[in-house]
C-alpha cells in the first residue's frame, strides 16, 4: 500500500520507510518525490505543524 503526501507548498511525495538514524536513534521518514528523488527528515519535523500566512498546517498532509 503507498501513503501519499501532500507538501503545504503543493509538492506530493511518497513515503518509503521510517528509519532510524544511526548516530542518535532519531526516527526519520524516508520519501520519493514525484520526480523519484529521494529524501529524509526526522519523523517529528515531518509530521509537524507550520505557521503559513498565520494558520497552523501539517507541513504534510496525507492523501488518497
């Protein structure tokens, strides 16, 4: 099953795991972008919420 995101800048990604960082055990989601690039952020700054114009967003937002 693919978990798709929508960035709150528009871009759309798909999860490819949760790891974990080897030097500190920080949890870190692993992504594709639409262009098949690959990238990471640790799982709290990925889930985080983001002022935009002065409202509260997920910085991703999971779709169908």
């Amino acid at each position: 099953m693919t978990v798709r995101y929508r960035h709150y800048k528009g871009g759309l990604y798909e999860l490819v795991c949760e790891a974990t960082m080897e030097a500190d055990h920080t949890p870190i989601i692993v992504y594709r972008a639409a262009n098949g690039s690959i990238w990471c952020r640790p799982k709290a700054v990925f889930f985080e919420m983001v002022e935009v114009d002065g409202v509260k967003v997920q910085r991703f937002q999971e779709i169908d």
